[in-house]
C-alpha cells in the first residue's frame, strides 16, 4: 500500500507558512493549477518538502525538465497505443459540455503527469546518492521556462476522497484495490466529477492493467525517468545525510518516494489510455501546453 508519511497529506487549503509557499511555487514552477497528490503527502514531512523542493526547483523551472517531461509523455503514448483502445468516451450519450471538461481534465494530467514522475526519480536517486546534473549548475537564464499554469488549463477540482455517492465510492475502493494505494490519485478523483465516464473508463483499462506488456511499458517509462533524471542540467543538493540533520524520517521519506516512482508510470500510461478516446496518437505526443521561453535575462525582465 502507498506508504503516507507521519501523518495524512496536507490539502492545498490547509497549507500554512513554507507548506504554503511551496504549494504556492509549485503551481507556478510546475505550470499547474493545483498541486499534486505525491507534493501533498510528501508535505506530512513538514521540514522534507521545502527542503526537497528548493533542491529540485532550478532543474524544473529549465527548458531541459521540460524537454525531458515532454519525451516522457511521447513515450507512454506510443506504448499505450499498443494497448488497445478503451471505446469508453463512445459507449456514453455525453453532452458537448460534459465532453469539453473531460478533455480538459485529462489534458491537465496528461502534461503534469511526466513531469512528476521526472521529479520523484530525480528525488529518490538524490536521497541514494547518485549525483544529478551534467552541467555546472549555472545555465543561462533564456534555458528557463515561463512560470505560471496556461490560461487554458483546467481547474484541479476533485471529488472528495469519501464521496457521498455509493457507487463512486464503491469505484474508489475498487481502483485503490487494484492499485494498491492509500489514497486515491488526483486524476481518478477529478474525472470522478463525471462518475458515469470513470466507471466505463475504468471497468475498460482495469483488465489491461495486468497485462504483461503494460507492465513492460511501465517499466520502460521509469528507466527512462531515472536517466533522464540523471541528464539534468542542475546538480541537486538532497541527500539521507541532510534529512537526518533536519530531524526527518528518513526511512519513511525514501520508502514514500520509491512507492509513488512506482505509481507514476501506470499512471501516465493509464491517462495516456483515457485520452487516446478524445485525442488522435499525433496531437497527444505534443505537449498540451508548450511552455514559452522566460522573458528573464540578464539584468532583468523583458
């Protein structure tokens, strides 16, 4: 089971003083409109998220971690089209409406996905003291990406985690049982908000999930989060030894870490699986929002 911590996640609306702030750079950082289920839990560990995200932020504001995320996402959409097809958008009677949003929410995980899964193996490997970062630490400031989420993108709204609904709630346990997780992803719990769509999408991907070559594709995308990981332009100063002068559970933190680079690769594959419904094979490879250069440059902005 996905391993919480000391204590729950800490939601985006219970975030105080540098669990705030952090919350706050990721969005901004990470061009995202809410802040991922990996960031909230990792939150329990008050001192490990400022800490691990002032690490990790020079690398994830670059054109180089968006590169690589983007890579990512090429990857598991090839795979998943091996897959086969879910049919499940079809088999529904879904107003355009309905069909707009649902798009919209899978593209929103469909970007930020990749981008986690980069993160969370450039985390682990640091905190098992492998070195990240070919360059020097001092790349020029026209390699960085504009911060901010894409007016475009759609809201990170979820249904709660116990939902009222019977069925919903009956969906939940039945994806954190196949899954074996804690705590139900955000992904599952934003198209939730069209509980008639997860279900057909779910009963649909969930056979697929333990199929050999699914497996194989997981494995795939990790391997290449981690080298790419290792290729990042900005060393990163995390490590066991620093968790420990901090006071933190530095067991707990690794195994949470290693459990959720395990989560993310099906993960991606599965949205990359629900979105193949929506979008053809060739506009899904491409980013949903390309990222612009940032007007920073030497001696200020432009």
């Amino acid at each position: 089971m996905l391993g919480l911590g000391k204590s729950r996640p800490v939601p985006e609306h219970e975030a105080e003083g540098e669990i705030e702030r952090v919350y706050h750079e990721i969005r901004q950082t990470l061009r995202v409109t809410g802040v991922n289920l990996n960031f909230r839990t990792w939150a329990a560990y008050e001192k490990f998220l400022p800490a691990m995200w002032d690490a990790v932020r020079p690398n994830a504001q670059t054109r180089a971690f968006e590169d690589a995320a983007d890579g990512l996402r090429e990857q598991a959409v090839r795979s998943s089209e091996g897959l086969g097809r879910l049919g499940a958008a079809s088999a529904l009677a879904l107003g355009e409406s309905q069909r707009y949003h649902i798009r919209g929410a899978l593209d929103l995980y469909h970007y930020v996905n990749p981008k986690l899964l980069l993160l969370t193996s450039a985390v682990r490997l640091s905190l098992q003291g492998e070195p990240i970062g070919e360059g020097d630490g001092r790349a020029a400031p026209e390699e960085r990406i504009e911060p901010g989420p894409p007016g475009a993108m759609h809201s990170m709204e979820m249904e709660s985690e116990k939902p009222k609904d019977k069925t919903v709630r009956a969906l939940f346990g039945d994806i954190t049982r196949t899954l074996a997780l804690s705590s139900i992803n955000s992904d599952y719990r934003t198209l939730a908000l069209w509980p008639d769509y997860l279900d057909a999408a779910w009963a649909r991907i969930k056979p697929i999930i333990g199929r050999d070559e699914y497996r194989r594709s997981a494995d795939s995308l990790r391997d290449r989060a981690r080298a790419l990981a290792r290729a990042l332009p900005h060393p990163i100063p995390l490590t066991a030894e620093r968790l420990g002068e901090l006071g933190e559970d530095v067991g707990g933190i690794q195994e949470t870490t290693e459990r959720f680079e395990r989560l993310l690769p099906g993960l991606i594959l599965n949205v990359a699986l629900f979105s193949l419904d929506w979008r053809t094979p060739e506009e899904l490879v491409r980013s949903p929002f390309p990222a612009a250069a940032s007007r920073l440059i030497r001696g200020g902005i432009r």
